[in-house]
C-alpha cells in the first residue's frame, strides 16, 4: 500500500515535474527509455530549427517548411539507435528509423509557408521530408512515414 | 560462302543504320522504362485506396464523436475528429494524386458536396460550444446523410483510381513489350554481326593465305625468272636483285642490295644522265603507254665489259612507296644475230639489184647490135635478092622482132621499175584507137581462127585527153594474150566511160584460168603451167608492165576467168573526155626538112653506117664520126646543124666529147642529140645536163628521128610552129577561156621559179620539185626545149644550173605562148 503510495507520489512529482517544465499547450509527447517528455509548441521553436521547401503529394505547389529536424529532436533526447514509433490524431501510426533522423533527413514541421498549422490543415505537427531534393523520399515508404497531426513518438530500442 | 566486297559495301550502310536505330530505340524505351518504375518506386500514388477508405473511416469517427455527445460525449473530440475528417478531405482537393477523383463525373460532384457541407459545419465547429451543442441533431443528420456520399466516394474513387492504375500499366506493359522486340532485334542483328564479322574474318584469313600464296609464287617466279628483275627505289638505290640479275651482271645479291644502282651497273659515261635523268625516266614510265615500251641501253658487268641490255621499267607504288622494277636481257647474241640478219638482207638485195642491173645492162648491150641485125635486113631488102632470100629474110626479121620486144619488154620494166613515165599527155581519138587496134590485129586472130568484135560505148565522146601509146600498150598487151591463148573463138574489146574514168576490157573464149593463178597473173616472169609455156611465147612480163603502167597512170587492172570458158582483163584509168583537135594536121611522117648537116658520132660500124643510109637517102648531108675524140675534132673544123652522138663508146664517151665540145664552145648553137639504149631516167638526167638537148632512146625510129631534125635544125619560124602545135591541141581540149588562163599561169609560175635560179649556185629541192612539175606542163605545151631545160634543173642536185640554156628556151616559148595568147 505504502508502496504503491510512494510510487504514486513519485509518479505524481514526476508528471508534475515533467509538466512543470512546460507553458503552453503539449503538442508532443516522446514516451524514451528514460519515461516520458513533453514539448509544447515554445519548446520546440527554442530548438534549432530548419526550413526546407518542397512539394508534396499531398499538396499544391511548392511548400516551405519550418521545424526541428528528427535529428535534432534525437539529439535533444539523446538518443542515438532504434526507431520512433510516430502517432498521430487519428491513430495512425508508423515507424521511422533513426536512419531518416540525418541532416537534410525527416522534419517535424510546425510551420507551413510560414504560418502554424491547424489539426484542419494538418498540423500542429508535420512529419516531412525534403522529398525533392533527396529522390530516395520519393518513395511509398517516406511517404507512409510522412505523419500529419503528430502527437506522439514512442523511441524504440 | 565468301562475301565479296561488293556485297559487303551494300551490306554494311543498312546494317549498321538498323543497329543504330536499335540500340537507339533500346536506349529511349529503357529511359522510358525507368522512368514508369521510378514512378512505382517513388510510389506518386502513395496508397490511394488506403487514403480513401482512410476518409471514411474518418467520417464514422466524427459521426460515432458526434453521436457521442449526447451520451455526455466531449465536443473537443467532435472538434478533433472534424478536423482530421476536414484535413483528409482537404488532401482530396488538393493533391494531384486525386485529380482523377475530381474530374471524375461521379465522384467530382460528390466531393464538392461533401466538402461544401463541411465547410458549413466549419462556422459551428469553430464557434462557442453552446451553439455547437445545439447543432449536434443537426450535424448527426447531415453527418448520417453524408455517410452514403463518402461511401459512394470511397467506391467510386476506387474504380477510378484502379482504372488510372490500369492504364498506368498497360503503357508500362507497352514499353515492355517494345523494350523487349528492341531486345530480341537487337540480339538478331548482335547474332547477325557477328556472323559477319566471322565471315569476314574467315575470308580475311584466306586472303591473307592466297596473298601468301601470291607472294611465295612470285617469289619463285622472280628467283627463277631468265631476265634480271631489279628493283630501284626513288633514290636510286638497289632494293631487289634476282638470280638472272646475278647472273648477268656478275654480282651476288647480297653484293648488288643495297648499293646505288648507277655505281653498280650503268657505264661511267652515262652515269649523270642516269641521276638526272631517273625521275624524267620514272615520269615517262608512269605514263600509259611508254610504260610497256622496251628501251635499249648499255649496262656494266662487274669485270667492267659494257654489254647491251635490253629493259621495261614501270614504277610500282604501294603504301605511298615507289620502286622501279625493271627486266633487263642481256642482247650481245641477239644483236649479233639482228646484224647478221640485216648484212644478209643487204647482201641478198644488193644481190638482187646487181641481178637486175646486169640484166638491163644485157638488154640494151644485145639491143645495139640486133638493131644493127634488123636495120641491115631492111638494108638487104632493098638490093635485089631472090625469092628464097627474101623468104629468109622475112624469117629473120620475124625472129629479130620477136627478140627486139623481149628485150624491149625487159627494158621496159626497169624503166618502169625506176619510175619514170614518160608522160604524153594529149588529146586523142580513143574510139579510133581502140577500134583500130582492133583491125591491126585481125590478120594475127584470123591465123589462129580467132574473131575480134569491137563494141565501143563512148557515146559522142570519142576523145579523150591522156597517154595514148600507153593505153594502146596495155590494150595490145591483153589483146596480145587473148589472142595467144585462144583458137577458133571470140575475142572482145569493149570500152566503156563512166564520166572521167575509162573502163577497157578484153575477153576471150579462151582456155581460161585457174582461180589460184589468177593471183599471181600479174606478177614478174609468170607463164603459168606447161600447156600454157607450150602455146604461149614470151618473156611472162606483158602483164606486169600492163599492171605498172596502169598504176602508173592511177588505175587498176584486174581479171577474171572461169577455167575452159575464157577469161576477161578489164583495166580502168582516168581519161577525160575532150574536144577533138580539129586543126591538127596529119603530115605524113618525113625527115623533116633536106639538106640539113648532121654529125653522126657511133662507134658500131653497123648502126652507124645504118644511120648514115637513111639520113641520106632523105637528102641530108651527113657527116660520120666513130668515137668520142673524133668528133671533137670533126666539130672543131666544122659546121653542122645537128650532132647525133651516141653515148656509151669506147675511149672518150658521148658524154665526155659534149663536155668539151661545150667547153671549148666549138660547136656553138648547134644541139646535140643523144642516142642511147640507156633507157633509165638517172641516166636520162646525167645526159641532159652534160649539154646534149635531146635524148633519143635506141633504135631510133625514122619518125623520131625526123622529129628530132625538125625540132633542131627548123628555123625559128617552124621551131614555134611546131611548139604552138602543142598549146593548139590545149586550146582543142579545154577551150580558149581555160587554155589562156592555163598558159597565163604557166607564165606566172615559171618566172616565180626563174626568180629563184641562181647561176652560181646549185637549186634547192623545193626548186627541183617546182622545175618537175612545170617540166610537166611544158611537155604538155609542147615546149620541148624548155622541158629539156626544167628536167635538167630538176636533175640538178649538185652542180650549177646553166641559166643561159634556160633563158634562151624560154626566150623561145615565150614566143610561142604570146602568139597563142594573141589569137
């Protein structure tokens, strides 16, 4: 009883902790070996960002977009193998290897031609890559690893 | 099967185009190609079907979060699954991959509606929560009414995408197809080259084995061939030297390659000829046609004896490379033998000339006495001998003419042989010719029982100008031989004119001819077989000089004759027709005038005591010398007005005695006439010139000889009446208008030749050749004297001419041709 007490408590002080840290609305959560880490949007624009412009299946014309690169996010979490495991809003999930979290590799995206993006038009969080400048992107498996409305990672060993 | 060259350039163009063109095609389809399957793995399609199914599962969230609601259900997931619902259709609006689905009839319109509700429920979705409340029935209607669409869309967009997919394929199967024809084309013709290339490479095998083959023959042939073979390059250097070339120039190969072949072969002197001389040789070489030609050369053996090489050289080139090859014979022996060759040649002509001269000389050393012979027959006749003598006598005189005509017959070819026609070109009755011919021979046919039938067909034209002794010898020539070799037959003369040209023939029912013998009629000494010898007399060379003389005058002669039927001579000359000479008298043949002083100087006693008789019994007063100096004396002391001498004498000859008669001007203005049985024109030639005016050919017949004194010893008056005889019967014969302008031209031209005569000098052969040809007209005119001079200009290669004679004879026809240009 105690025991499972205190380990209320801990995990208590821990959520409290780990959301203590954050402002605003989460709009990611990172479930890592090391338990669970929240971003809200402030957070992950702090984070070195980069912009790539491409267009994309899903869209009309050239896009810009704006976002913390996978291998940056890896870094940030230090974590170096395995995959994530990305989710979405409507529960679509899919894996990406730590092999796409490369320079000029997968982006999460929260800006779209310079404007945040709604779960309408969907955001808040993008998972894209520069599929015009890299034809190895150009592919049914990048594109199934593409994830709108991203809500989750899940770091895999 | 080996391909030749021809088809191999026929095949290579559209084989090698054919191949292009696949490998071409090959390239463009396995771009095209690649482009499809990038277009499947960079998956432009993403997972359409997936997308869309994805929508209505998004559909039944929102509705299942609607419904939701108001079993306490929270609006925030309505929000949610609403945008995730909008975002998914917002994807179908705006991604190319679904440009199918928009255009499409069926699902187009169903994705506007949908859309366009949506958009309705935005304002709500995105407004306060109260008023979003409230909609919910209304939304759970919209969203449940909504629910068919998004099932129709998912279907139908299935259809249409399969349908894009299907035709995606198809092209993609279509560019497989082709890319595999391309393959299978290009694997054939892969296959095809190659099995040219192995054709080619088996023909080019052969051809190098046959090249070898080539190469080992010639090889042998150049080792074994009997002339030397060399080989020069451009620089003049010895390249080849084969066995005969060792042979012949005493060298060994391996001496001879290698060393300038002007050093080695080619005698000192010509050396420098050779260096410079090799490329002008080489380029004469290269042309067409000196190539082949063989040169003779001297050449140099190794012991340094010049010996004589007979050589070709062509150039061969090969690879941008010139040598000469050159076969060389070494020609000492064959030399040797042309030499002796051509000394026999000579020797055997010389043989022949000599034959011939001695001959001639013969014929008129027997002419000289037998003339003699016969004058004194004549003489005998007249002295009162008994019948039986007389009989005799006849029986002589037959046998003495027969032989006379031999060699006169004889004569008369050497005469011919040299050349010389004595041309007595004037107008004369050829109907009266022939037909009188015909009548002097009846008697003679009739001994045989022979007939003669004259048939003449000259229509009015009866005279012809031309030489009528020689029509008439030719004609009594054949005339002679149909007689001969026909008995109790028909012999024919017809003549015939055919505008200029004059055709003679003759023909008999005589023996014939073979047809072999037929070829060689004409020739010299022919008298057929045995039974002709037997019937025929003769010496065989009637028909050769009837053969020359009517070549001489541009005819032909020919005959024909069928074996046991008879034969037929036929001759054609040119003998225009022409006016008869009307005026022409027809004084009975006499000495001429009486009482003329002749000199007669005759070594033979006979022919000069002949001479003496019958000058004078016609009056004359005749004075006889019988030898050369003789009558240098006798002229010395005396006057005449004609000397007769003759030529060949012992001691001081005919020619001799003139010279200083002229020399010592004993005789001035009188002419001295030659007698001589000298027939030939060189001889002719050489008297003239020695200062006689006239050459009379033994024997000498009564008529010459009036002519002769009346020509000579005339006054000046008969000397151009007897001239103007011959330009009367040129006026007859072509009219005034042409004769004057004929004689004018004659002026003309011979003052043109007097220009060019110089007394000091000897004539040129143009000059010669000019005096020839007016000596010719001269005769024609009748101009003898000045004939005399011209032939005497003509013959006179290497001494001065004498002017003075030539002045003084024209002076004469001077006359003459104005009196004649005056009428």
């Amino acid at each position: 009883m105690t025991l499972w007490k205190i380990r209320l408590v801990a995990f208590g002080l821990a959520l409290v902790s780990a959301v203590a840290a954050i402002g605003g609305t989460i709009v990611l959560s990172v479930d890592g070996p090391d338990g669970h880490k929240y971003f809200d949007m402030g957070m992950l624009q702090e984070m070195p960002s980069v912009t790539i412009e491409t267009e994309t299946i899903w869209t009309d014309g050239e896009q810009v977009f704006t976002g913390v690169s996978l291998q940056e996010l890896a870094r940030h979490l230090g974590i170096e193998n395995g995959a994530f495991e990305a989710v979405a809003t409507n529960a679509y999930s899919v894996e990406i290897p730590m092999t796409d979290a490369v320079e000029g590799g997968a982006l999460i995206a929260y800006e779209r031609n310079g404007l945040a993006m709604t779960v309408r038009d969907k955001g808040p969080l993008w998972i894209v890559y520069p599929y015009d400048h890299n034809p190895r992107y150009r592919s049914e498996e990048t594109y199934s690893r593409s994830i709108w409305q991203l809500e989750k990672l899940i770091v895999k060993p | 099967m080996p391909l030749n060259t021809e088809i191999r350039k026929w095949l290579a163009a559209p084989v090698g185009g054919v191949l292009v063109l696949l490998i071409i095609s090959a390239v463009f389809l396995g771009r095209e190609l690649l482009r499809q399957v990038d277009g499947l793995s960079t998956a432009e399609a993403d997972n359409v079907q997936w997308n869309l199914s994805q929508g209505e599962v998004e559909h039944l969230r929102l509705e299942g979060a609607v419904n939701a609601v108001p079993q306490g259900g929270s609006l925030s997931e309505v929000r949610r699954r609403f945008d995730v619902f909008y975002s998914r259709i917002a994807i179908y609006q705006e991604s190319h991959l679904y440009q199918g689905v928009r255009q499409d009839p069926v699902t187009g319109p169903l994705l506007r509606d949908i859309q366009a509700s949506m958009d309705t429920l935005v304002p709500l979705i995105d407004g306060p929560d109260e008023i979003l409340h409230k909609t919910v029935p209304k939304m759970q209607e919209l969203l449940a009414e909504q629910a068919t669409d998004v099932r129709r869309l998912l279907i139908a967009g299935i259809a249409v995408h399969t349908q894009e997919t299907e035709v995606r394929r198809n092209a993609l199967r279509l560019i497989l197809v082709r890319l595999g024809w391309v393959l299978v084309f290009l694997v054939g013709a892969l296959i095809a080259g190659a099995n040219v290339l192995w054709l080619l490479n088996r023909r080019a095998k052969q051809l190098a084995k046959e090249s070898a083959e080539s190469a080992a023959r010639m090889e042998a042939m150049v080792s074994s061939s009997l002339d030397a073979i060399l080989m020069v390059d451009t620089e003049g250097f010895i390249r080849g030297f084969n066995g005969a070339a060792e042979a012949i120039f005493g060298y060994t190969q391996a001496e001879a390659i290698g060393r300038p072949m002007a050093e080695l072969i080619i005698p000192e002197q010509f050396r420098t000829a050779n260096k410079t001389g090799l490329p002008r040789f080489s380029n004469a070489a290269a042309r067409p046609g000196t190539g082949k030609g063989r040169i003779r050369l001297q050449a140099l053996h190794k012991t340094g004896r010049v010996f004589p090489v007979e050589l070709s050289i062509k150039p061969s080139t090969s690879g941008g490379d010139t040598v000469f090859v050159s076969f060389l014979r070494d020609i000492t022996e064959q030399l040797e033998a042309e030499e002796e060759l051509r000394r026999a040649r000579d020797d055997a002509l010389a043989g022949e000339k000599a034959k011939a001269n001695l001959l001639t000389v013969m014929s008129h050393e027997m002419r000289t006495p037998l003339n003699g012979v016969l004058g004194a027959i004549n003489l005998l006749d007249d002295t009162g001998i008994t019948k039986d003598q007389r009989r005799y006598l006849d029986a002589m005189r037959v046998s003495g003419d027969l032989l006379l005509n031999h060699v006169n017959d004889v004569l008369e070819l050497s005469r011919l042989e040299a050349g010389i026609t004595a041309e007595e070109v004037r107008v004369f009755d050829l109907a009266a010719l022939v037909s009188g011919l015909g009548e002097s021979q009846q008697a003679s046919a009739a001994r045989r029982g022979n007939q003669i039938q004259v048939d003449i067909s000259l229509g009015r034209e009866h005279h012809a100008l031309g030489d009528p002794l020689q029509v008439q010898r030719v004609l009594l020539n054949l005339l002679g031989n149909a007689l001969k070799f026909t008995r109790g037959g028909t012999i024919t003369i017809s003549v015939s004119r055919q505008g200029d040209l004059v055709e003679f023939s003759v023909a008999d029912t005589g023996v014939g001819i073979e047809s072999d013998d037929l070829e060689r009629i004409f020739d010299e000494f022919i008298t057929l077989d045995a039974s002709y010898a037997r019937q025929s007399e003769g010496t065989g060379l009637g028909l050769s000089i009837s053969r020359r003389i009517v070549r001489a005058m541009g005819g032909e002669i020919g005959a024909e004759s069928e074996p046991g039927e008879g034969s037929l001579f036929w001759f054609t000359v040119s003998l225009p027709a022409a006016l008869p000479e009307t005026e022409r008298s027809s004084r009975p043949p006499a000495l001429g005038d009486v009482g003329r002083r002749i000199l007669i100087v005759e070594d033979n006693e006979i022919n000069r005591l002949l001479l003496v008789k019958v000058l004078e019994k016609h009056g004359h007063e005749v004075t006889s010398a019988c030898g050369g100096e003789e009558s240098v004396q006798i002229v010395g002391g005396q006057r005449f007005d004609l000397i007769l001498m003759d030529i060949s004498m012992p001691g001081m000859d005919g020619i001799e005695a003139v010279s200083r008669i002229r020399r010592g001007r004993l005789a001035e203005n009188t002419p001295i006439v030659a007698l001589t049985a000298h027939a030939a024109a060189e001889d002719r030639q050489r008297i003239l010139r020695a200062g006689f005016a006239e050459v009379l050919t033994k024997p000498v017949s009564q008529k010459d000889l009036a002519t002769a004194i009346r020509d000579y010893t005339g006054t000046s008056h008969a000397n151009a009446d007897q001239t103007a005889e011959g330009i009367r019967a040129v006026f007859d014969g072509l009219g005034s208008d042409r004769a004057a302008y004929y004689l004018n031209r004659f002026q003309r031209e011979y003052l043109m030749l007097r220009a060019g005569v110089n007394s000091g000098s000897s004539p040129d052969k143009a000059l010669r050749a000019e005096a020839h040809r007016l000596a010719g007209s001269a005769s024609i005119l009748g101009l003898k004297p000045l004939q005399n001079c011209l032939a005497a200009l003509e013959a006179a290669d290497d001494s001065p001419v004498d002017v003075a004679a030539l002045d003084a004879a024209w002076e004469r026809a001077e006359t003459v041709i104005t009196a004649a240009l005056e009428i």
